[in-house]
C-alpha cells in the first residue's frame, strides 16, 4: 500500500507585473463604466489604454510601445482628474448607488494610475538601457568641510602639501604642545 503524491506548479509567466497592471485597471474600469455617469470619452481612452497595455502584454516590450503606453496613462490622469470633477453623481437625481460606487472605482483607478506610471517608467528606463532619474550633488558653493564640497572628506597633511608647488602648509599646535626635534 502506497501513497500518492500530487504536485501543483504554476508555469512561469513572463512579465507579470505588466499583466497584473493590465489585469487591475481592467477591473476598474469595468466598475466605473457601470453606472450612468462616465461620458463616452473616458471609455474611449480607458480602451486605447487597456489596449496598449495589452499590446505590452502580448509582445516583446520595446521601446515605442512602453513609451506609448506611459504617454497615454500620464494623459489619461489629467484626463480622469477633470471627468471625475465635472461629472461626478453629486445630484439626487444622478446620485443612485450604482453611480457613485462606480465613480469612486473610477477614483479607484486614478490612484492606481500613479502606480502604472511609476511602474511603466521604470520598464521603460530598463528597455532603453538608462539608470532613469538620478540625483547627483555637485558643489553647490558650500564651504571646506560641508558636505557638498569637493575636498569634503580628505585629509591634508602638512608634509604632502609642502612637496606641491604654491602651497604653504604651516603646522599650528595648540597651546601648552611643543615640537622638538
């Protein structure tokens, strides 16, 4: 008498990220069409967008496509922020449940929006091959021993010094120190 085993294994999925973005905005979507209150023009880009996303989806990201897909969410956040503004259920008559539960999916997905744009900037920046924003500190005018100086953190000595031309090190001992030679 034996026993057996059962094994369960997922395959391996490429780009997962990208399909959980595309999977999650069409879940929102869907909820905030289902009211009365979206006008047709935030289908129409929420589709081109869906779309573009899963063209991502489906093939090898590259350039373009990344790029387009960023270009269109970006402007697809501006476009959210004024339909929901103009058009958000606030009358009785408008206000039913169904309306304001699918406007506030709808904010849903503005939120959501923000994280697919930090995400698709940074596919785009691994597709092109660059490092993507970066900060780098050089010498805003601070004083010798400021952080931002570019002798910050060296040490000098007096006898290094005085083997470079133009240059006069002193030794100064605090008072009660004597140098004998």
């Amino acid at each position: 008498m034996g026993y057996q085993e059962l094994k369960f294994e997922l395959p391996k999925v490429r780009d997962m990220k990208t399909k959980l973005i595309f999977l999650v905005h069409f879940f929102f979507i869907f909820l905030a069409v289902l009211g009365s209150w979206a006008p047709w023009g935030y289908v129409i880009y929420s589709s081109i967008y869906l779309y573009l996303l899963l063209i991502l989806c489906l093939q090898v990201p590259n350039e373009e496509n990344v790029f387009m897909s960023l270009t269109v969410n970006v402007i697809s956040i501006l476009l959210d922020i004024i339909f929901i503004a103009v058009h958000f259920p606030n009358n009785r008559l408008v206000a039913t449940p169904t309306n304001e539960f699918s406007a506030i999916m709808a904010i849903f997905n503005l939120f959501f929006r923000l994280y697919s744009c930090h995400s698709l900037y940074g596919e785009w920046c691994f597709v092109c091959g660059t490092m993507g924003v970066s900060v780098s500190n050089i010498n805003p005018g601070g004083h010798p021993g400021h952080p931002g100086h570019p002798d910050a953190g060296t040490v000098r000595s007096t006898s290094v010094l005085n083997h470079y031309p133009g240059t006069k090190a002193e030794q100064t001992l605090p008072p009660g120190y004597t140098i004998s030679n």
